[in-house]
C-alpha cells in the first residue's frame, strides 16, 4: 500500500477503528470483566484505604483498577504524606483513558498476566467476585514487603469448597491477617451500580525475610590497588621497549576503577529499591535529596 497523508478525519477515524479492533481482540475477556464491573462505592474506598496499617507508602498498586476509586480514597487519606507512585492494572480501554487523565500509570492491562516490575509496599483492590480469591492470591504473590486490603465476595471465605479458597484461608490465618464481613456496602447511596451482595475485607501484611548485608557480601572481595609508579618505573614509561608493560598497567587501573564503578553501580541499584525507586537512575543531586526527605519523613513523622 502507498503511503498516504492523512486528513485530521482520516486520523481520527483509523485511531477509532485501532481502538475497536483492539476491543474485539479482547471481546470476551472484557465483555465478562465489564459484566462484573462494580465500581467501588466512596465509602467502601475510603473504609479500605483507612485499613493500612502503614501510611507510609511508596509506591501503590490498584490491580483491575476501574476508573481509580481505591486509588482516589488512597490520595485522601495518605494526602499529608510524601509523594508516592500510583501503578494501575485495567484491561478496559476507556477506563485507561480516565485513569491517566487523573495521572495514574497503567502498567498493564489483564491483572493474572502481570508480572510487575517494582517492589510495591501497598496493593489495593476490588477484583470481579467470581475471580477474587484468584486475583488476591496473584497480589500477594507479587507484594514482598508490605500490605494488601481487598474485598471479594464473602462467600469464598464462608465456603472453603476449592483449593483456592482454603490457600487463602490459610494465608490469611498464617500471616496473622484480619477478614471484616460487611453487608449492604453497595447499596449505600454513593453506590454506582448496586448490589446486596456480602462482602469480605481482607487486609494482610507480609514481610520479607531479608537479611542480606551488602556490606558483608562485598567484604570478601579482594580489592584491586592500581600499581604506584616509582621512579624508575617513571623513566621507563618514556622508553619505548616498555610500550607492553605500560598497556599492561593502563588496563590493570582501568580494570581497577571499572569495578569500583561497577560496585558503586550496584550499591545504588540496591539502596534505590529500597526507597521504592525501580525505573530510572536519579542524579546525585536528586538521590541526595529523596534519601534526604525519606530519613525526615521516618524520623519526625
């Protein structure tokens, strides 16, 4: 096909028809997502954000996010705090468009397909009923140190009746984790879509056995010292039969300082993760300053 230059109607009306093929792309799995799609009432949010233990948070995930509810309640509550990044799981396309214009990242689109890729400290989430228990064992999968509150329906933990449901059960039992029963939270006025239905606030906490010492793992390291240059070592470097010998040590303290970067480089990569950073590599500068605002934060409150 020949190139062509588009016309602002052309424009919109292949963006339209990209946008609708990808929607049939993914007809049944989003016709059946939509069909359980009960937005989270404000109330409920609010009840859930409240539930975190820690308010100290650093980077959230809302996993089938809907139009950001959770998310919104979190901002409340946690407004006074530093900050914090936002990552959102939706497969609906239309509400990936609210959420970024409420400037949230969506990092995915189908929750049981997502790998993550940052160390997330709070996960919240109202997955579809019929696949709850599923989706909070894949939340707690992924979280490695922090807190999850969910809501599914009341009736998986009532009737432990699958495999799935008794993992969950235990978990819950195992990690010291707290279950609310709450009936009629979606018939409350602020509700969107209504429904009788029983629910089970779940909020767990995990964490991460973690010991690792950077310090004592980089202790056994043997420490290259690049060559001091004597005197005579001085005057042989103009001669020039030493042309090998000085290739030799202007690798050895190439090699040398290569490490210390490379060490350097890890040290950063590690304490980065740590404050909650996982994408890009923060100037000096601006390392200084978070590290500095985190240590206030945990120190004053």
């Amino acid at each position: 096909m020949k190139n062509r230059i588009l016309s602002r109607v052309d424009y919109i009306n292949e963006i339209t028809l990209i946008k609708h093929r990808g929607k049939r792309f993914l007809a049944p799995l989003l016709e059946f997502t939509m069909n359980e799609f009960y937005p989270t009432p404000p109330s409920l949010a609010l009840k859930m954000a409240q539930t975190f233990d820690n308010k100290n948070v650093r980077r959230l995930l809302e996993p089938s996010a809907g139009r950001g509810a959770l998310t919104e309640a979190c901002e409340q509550v946690l407004s006074r705090y530093p900050q914090y990044d936002i990552d959102c799981v939706e497969i609906d396309l239309d509400n990936q468009a609210i959420l970024r214009s409420k400037h949230y990242s969506v990092v995915g689109m189908d929750f049981m397909e997502f790998s993550g890729h940052a160390l997330y400290s709070h996960v919240i989430m109202n997955p579809i009923f019929s696949q709850g228990v599923e989706h909070v064992l894949k939340a707690w999968d992924l979280l490695y140190d922090g807190e999850l509150v969910a809501v599914i329906n009341a009736e998986s933990l009532r009737n432990l009746c699958t495999a799935n449901r008794k993992l969950l059960a235990n978990i819950i039992a195992d990690n010291n984790g707290t279950v609310e029963y709450l009936q009629e939270m979606f018939l409350s006025p602020d509700t969107e879509r209504k429904s009788n239905v029983e629910i089970a606030l779940i909020h767990l906490t995990k964490r991460a056995e973690f010991n690792f010492n950077l310090e004592d793992a980089l202790s056994g390291l043997e420490e290259d010292k690049p060559p001091v240059l004597e005197q005579e070592q001085r005057h042989d470097l103009a001669l020039k039969e030493s042309a090998i010998a000085n290739h030799v040590r202007v690798f050895n303290v190439a090699v040398a300082h290569l490490k210390e970067a490379c060490v350097a480089n890890e040290k950063a990569a590690y304490y980065r993760r740590l404050i909650g950073e996982s994408r890009n590599f923060y100037r000096p500068d601006d390392l200084l300053e978070k590290i500095i605002e985190i240590a206030h934060h945990n120190h004053f409150g």
